[in-house]
C-alpha cells in the first residue's frame, strides 16, 4: 500500500491524532513500538496563520518518527490552505484535514465534524489544499453527521476527485461522539466500492490484536488506525503488530519493562518542553494507562502520582508501586 511516495508493508498500522496526547513524546515511543505512521495533534490553521506559540509549537517533528502527518482543521478554504504551506515547512510527509473532531469548540463552529453539515464546504477546503501544497494531502471524517445522515459513501468519492491520496473513516457519526461501537460496515462498503481506488484507513474501537486482525480481513481496509487503545500504552502497536504477521501473541511486557516505558514517555516530554508542562502534558497518559490496573487500593496512589509537581516527586510514587501477581 502507498501514500503517495510512502511504501507501506502488509497490515500497516497508523497512530491516530489526538489533541493533548499525540506529542513527539508520545509519537516517538509509538514508532519505537512498531507505529507505521503518526499523527500530530490537532492543528488550528487560524492559530497557525497567526503564529500562536503553542499552536506552531505542534509542528515539531523528529527524525526518529517520520513518517509523520500533521493535521489541521478550520472552516475557511483560505486559512486552511494557507495553514497548510505553513504546515508544509515544517517537512511532514503527508497533510491531513480533520473532517471527524466531534467536540462542541471544534464541530460546533463549523469545522472537523460539522463540516459533515456543509458538504461543498468541505469539498472547497479540500481542493484548495490539494492546490495549495505539494506533499500528499489526505482526510480524516466520519460516517455522517448522525443516524439520518451517513453519507460516506458518496462523500469519499468526492473526496477523491479532489485528487487527496487517502481518507481515514471512523466508523462513527458525529452524534455518537465516542459512544457506543464503531460501525465498520459502511467502512468496509466505501473501501469495496469499485470507483474508489486511493487507500481507505479504517478507525474506530481497535483495541486487541484480534480486533485489528479482524478489520484488515473481514473490510478488507488498506491500513488500520489506533486511537484510545494506545493511550498510556504505546507497546500496543507491538503487540498488534506481532499478532497480524504471526497470528500468536507475544510475550506479555513485564510490570518492570512497561514502567520504563512510561516513566521514558515522561522523560521524553520533559525534554520537549520543560520539567512543569511536560509532567502536565503526562498525566493523561498516566491516568490511563493499563499498568496500574488491577493494583488493590491504588486510589490514593494514583491521585498523588497526578498531583506530582516534579520529576523527583513523581518517579519517587512510581517506584514505589508494585503489583504482585
């Protein structure tokens, strides 16, 4: 499978963006752990266009995680595109344009989702991209806006006579937000649709081995996306990965490897920012994580550990837990 000039192996697996998680901490350790692609987190092209600090902030990519996607969202043809060629600077492989964000700051002022609402809009914005830079530009939406309104099929050949070269589908409307399962069916109708000939990225409650297994046989989809089951849990791209090219399990990481793990995705966001933010910018991970799961009375633990105002204090909670099989 190709995006443009990238060269994919069998059963590829992409990191989903995902605002406040998908930092180049989080990215590098993904692509360690067997990440075929990545995704920055969502990028405003209003901010970007006016040199908002965090925003231009979210370009950073390193050599150590390409192949790297930066994706932006925004409701005008001419700040997207513009975004875009600044975004183009920053020497990604591919453009994405996030069609699928359902939160209310982002859908309910006209852009990610709610452009499910606008389709010429969308199909404007998208055009204008493609015109605009001369990386690979792809797309990232939805189903439809709700139940009564699933028009992916359609909408993905649209998309691809605007000359993108890849759409992502989570199996989802906006509706639904992240609530109940993730349809993959329609997924699965758009990627056998004879006209459609451009990579079709499936997304959407991938969380085991099985799962992802599952999508590429049964949909027949060119690449599958992770989302929340990597959140805290970076190694799940191994896992996955071993799975799909041998169809056994790996051997699980033990308590010890798995703590080095998260305590370096700290260790990494610390050195892209600083002590302070990169412990911040942590916590959801932290939070998240499969590691501490099943250690009794580990409440109070876990609120210190996301109280942690420093390195010293944070690693000092974290070795201290233990869990006994």
């Amino acid at each position: 499978m190709k995006i443009g000039n990238i060269r994919f192996d069998k059963y590829p697996l992409f990191l989903a963006p995902m605002e406040d998680v998908t930092d180049p901490a989080f990215r590098m350790l993904c692509k360690k752990f067997g990440a075929d692609m990545v995704y920055t987190e969502f990028v405003s092209a209003d901010a970007l266009i006016r040199s908002i600090a965090r925003t231009s902030q979210k370009l950073t990519i390193y050599e150590d995680e390409r192949p790297v996607a930066i994706q932006i969202y925004g409701r005008e043809a001419d700040a997207v595109a513009e975004a875009a060629k600044i975004a183009e600077t920053a020497r990604p492989e591919i453009i994405d344009l996030n069609f699928g964000c359902p939160v209310k700051k982002v859908a309910g002022k006209g852009a990610g989702a709610g452009l499910l609402r606008d389709i010429p809009k969308m199909i404007e914005i998208t055009s204008a991209v493609v015109k605009a830079v001369n990386l690979p530009v792809t797309v990232k939406t939805r189903l439809g806006w709700d139940d009564d309104s699933k028009v992916i099929v359609d909408l993905a050949e649209r998309l691809q006579d605007c000359g993108i070269a890849a759409l992502t589908i989570h199996g989802r409307t906006r509706a639904q937000m992240y609530k109940g399962e993730a349809d993959w069916t329609l997924i699965g109708e758009v990627k056998n649709n004879p006209r459609m000939h451009i990579p079709i990225i499936g997304n959407g409650d991938v969380t085991t081995p099985e799962r992802a297994k599952e999508c590429f046989d049964k949909y027949g989809v060119d690449a599958v996306m992770v989302g929340r089951a990597s959140i805290g849990k970076p190694w799940v791209f191994k896992e996955m990965s071993h799975y799909l090219k041998t169809g056994e399990h790996m051997q699980p990481l033990s308590f010890d490897e798995q703590m080095a793990y998260v305590k370096q995705q700290v260790l990494n966001s610390i050195d892209w920012l600083d002590e302070r933010r990169g412990i911040l910018h942590s916590r959801r991970h932290l939070a998240n994580t499969p590691l501490f799961k099943g250690i009794p009375n580990f409440k109070e633990t876990r609120i210190a550990m996301l109280r942690a105002a420093t390195l010293e204090e944070l690693f000092g909670i974290m070795d201290g837990v233990r869990f006994n099989d």
